[in-house]
C-alpha cells in the first residue's frame, strides 16, 4: 500500500436470526365514504355555508339556493289543497243530502205512497253524489301530492352534508346558478380509509387476508402504520394479471388521505434462520461485480473485540489497530425492515458498514481501522433520507478521525488514518 493512509471504516457484529417474509407493493389511498355533492335542482346560490377544509356533521347545511320561487309554487299548492277540501266538503253534504231524501222515498214506497219511478231516481241521485265525493277525494290527494313534492323541492334549495366528513375541492360561489350537472363539492370522511394494491399472480398465493401490512409514507418516514389485508378479490385482472386487495385503515390523525401514493410491505411469513447483517453491509465489488460483504475476522478470534452497549457520536468508541479485512462474496436469502439474513459469512463475524468504497479502491492485502458501533446506529443512518444529512455527519467523522491521525499510533507505528464516508460518497484519499 506505499505511504497510503489505512481507512478508517465502521463494523458491526453479524448476528443470527430470522427475518420477516414480506412482498412490498405501492398502494393508493382511497376514503371509505367519499362523494361529489351536487345541486338536485337547478337555481341560484344565494350562499356558501362551509369553505374547503370544513368539517360537517350528517345534515349540516352546505349551500343554500334562492328559494322564492319553489316557495311560491308551495304556496299555490296548499291554496289548491284547500280549495279541493272545502270542495270534498260541499259534495259530501250533497252526497248526505241525497241520502236521507233515498231514505224517505223508500219509506214511502213501502207503503204504496211513492212509486218506483220516483224511487229509482233518488237512488240515482245518490249515485252520482257519490261519484262527486270519490272525485273530490281523489283531488284532494292529488293536491297533497303536489304539496308534498313542492315541499321536497323547497327542501332541495338548502344543500346538506349527507353524512359528516371535510368538504374540499369547492367548486360554487355565491350568484352562480347551478344545476344537477354542477360538481360543488368533495366530501370525505377520512376517519377510515382504505388502501388499494395491486397483487401479482406470483404474490397471490403467499398473500392472504388477515395477514399484516405495514403501511410507510415517503413524507413521514418515521411513521408505520400497521393493518391486516381485509380482502383480496378471487379474479386476475386481463392484462395485468393481478389482483385487487384492500387494507382497511383507522385514520384518526388523518395522516392518510384520498389519492396519496403509499408503500405497502405484507408480512407473510418468518425466513428460516440465517446471519443478518445490516442491508448498508451487503456491496457489490466494482471490479468483479460480485455482491459481497467486507469481514474483520481477526477481531472475532484473534483479537476478539467486544460489541458496544451504546454509540455516542459526540464520543464514539475508539479505533482498532490496523486489521486484515476481506471481501466474501456472500448469497442474499431474505430482505426486511433494514436488514438481510445472507450465507457466506458467519454470526459473530465483524462486517463493515460505512466505507467499502476505500477499501474496494485498494490491490493487494487490505487493512483497516475499525470503529464498532451498535446496530440501533446503523439503523439510524439507513433509514435517513436526505444524503446531505448522512454526509454532514460523516464529515464531522471525518474530522474527528483527522484530529485523531495527528496523535501518534502506539506500539505500531503504523501510518495516519481517515474515516471513510458511505459508499454513495466517498472517495479514496492517498
């Protein structure tokens, strides 16, 4: 290696264990009750009760439309009612009159002093205000119903919520006139939502419901939220051969909402047991192109080195002297949550996590400093999403590791160190 500087690199301990069998899918979030509200009939908006965003209750009053007219055409209706129940009144007096004039015609015809002529007549009379009444009757419902539907149409002005949720999309002002093609509203209740995913033909099989979905958020990455499947459908889709499933969602913080794109991982199972190492361990070697992870072995029989209890980045755990590191190219059995369960490498082996690109760019025996640190901190650093977060940390590394190459190595006398950055960014320093 010539005067070239050892890397300085950090490990962690290979474990043994098993990892969570999952399919991970993009899923779209749908409310459970979701509806455009339109006008039932067409008028005039006098005014706009609510404002994107609003919540309503069931029967709030969201537009109110001018009403004069539908209050007009209520009002000559119960007048017609009226009229056609003091006209059932005037022929059922009529009907009763005629009656009692049958009655005493058949009196006197059973004793001979009417004769059947006249008998015949009155009866007829009877008849026929009966036939008044029955239409005078028929008017009467008639005009309730026409009472009834000016009723419903009046009620039809005032606009409500037919269930409780937020109002969006408003799409009414006041003065506009509207009609029962025009879209006012969006109203949603996004107390419960359902999340939409698409299942392949290969997944169909291993994903059933009942089974557990983690459900993430690229804009609040450290929420999980977690679901059981609620139904998958029994049909393949022509063309895309997969399956509909839904996840149905509490969503009490309203973290989800309708049209938002979310990850989905579905837990189906346990892998068998395996040597997990962190997934920033597993690298891909630039010249060979084999996937494979970089092993400290002297520091787990040699010299064994004991895994911390914590990591303080203000006062982080000292290096090692230089150690022999090599690559083994290793075989991924399962992924999940950050981690992989891989054959190659052994528990207890020291894998390096942050710097594989300063070794990578070294011929011949490589050698490093090592600095242990805890898997809760390689989690942390795994699941930032702004690089320039991860970079300024490892910069401040960096100088550490700088302040510490100015201090002379004992008993070895070996060269000056520096701490590599992640494989994303860093660059051989000679």
């Amino acid at each position: 290696m010539g005067g070239s500087m050892t890397p300085a690199v950090e490990i962690i301990q290979a474990r043994l264990g098993s990892l969570p069998l999952e399919e991970r899918m993009s899923g779209i979030v749908r409310a459970q009750n979701q509806v455009m509200i339109y006008s039932e009939i067409s008028a005039p908006v006098e005014r706009v009760a609510v404002r994107n965003g609003d919540r309503v209750a069931a029967g709030d009053a969201l537009v109110y439309l001018r009403d004069r007219q539908f209050r007009d055409q209520l009002n000559q209706a119960e007048a017609q009612l009226r009229i056609s129940q003091a006209d059932a009144g005037r022929t059922k007096a009529a009907l009763d009159e005629a009656a009692a004039r049958t009655a005493r015609v058949e009196q006197l015809a059973e004793k001979d002093l009417s004769s059947q002529q006249q008998l015949e007549a009155a009866r007829s009379d009877v008849a026929a205000a009966r036939a008044a009444h029955e239409q005078a009757l028929a008017r009467i419902s008639q005009s309730e119903a026409s009472v009834q539907e000016r009723e419903e149409a009046l009620r039809r002005t005032v606009i409500r919520a037919p269930f409780g949720g937020l109002v969006g999309q408003r799409n009414v002002e006041t003065g506009q006139r509207v009609d029962t093609n025009t879209p006012l509203f969006i109203l949603g209740d996004f107390s419960m939502v359902r999340v939409e995913v698409s299942i392949t033909d290969d997944m169909i099989t291993r994903v059933e419901p009942g089974q557990t979905a983690l459900i993430s958020i690229d804009s609040r990455p450290d929420t999980l939220i977690s679901a059981p499947v609620a139904r998958i459908s029994p049909f393949l889709e022509a063309g895309s051969f997969s399956a509909a499933a839904e996840i149905d969602v509490p969503n009490p913080g309203l973290l989800l909402r309708p049209g938002m794109f979310v990850a989905v991982d579905v837990l189906y199972g346990e892998s068998t047991q395996a040597t997990l190492v962190p997934e920033s361990a597993l690298f891909e070697h630039p010249s060979t192109g084999e996937l494979g992870i970089y092993v400290a072995s002297s520091l787990s029989s040699e010299t064994p080195l004991q895994e911390p209890d914590s990591y303080d980045p203000d006062n982080p755990p000292a290096l090692t002297e230089p150690t022999p590191v090599i690559f083994r190219p290793v075989v991924v059995m399962a992924r999940g949550r950050g981690v992989a369960g891989v054959t190659g490498i052994s528990m207890g082996d020291w894998v390096v996590t942050v710097g594989q690109d300063m070794l990578a760019s070294r011929t011949g025996d490589v050698s490093a400093r090592a600095r242990p640190v805890t898997w809760q901190r390689i989690a942390g650093l795994q699941s930032l999403q702004d690089q320039d977060l991860l970079i300024e940390f490892m910069d401040k590394q960096q100088r550490m590791a700088d302040s510490m190459s100015t201090e002379p190595v004992s008993d070895s006398g070996g060269p000056e160190s520096t701490l590599a950055r992640p494989s994303t960014s860093a660059a051989a320093t000679e």
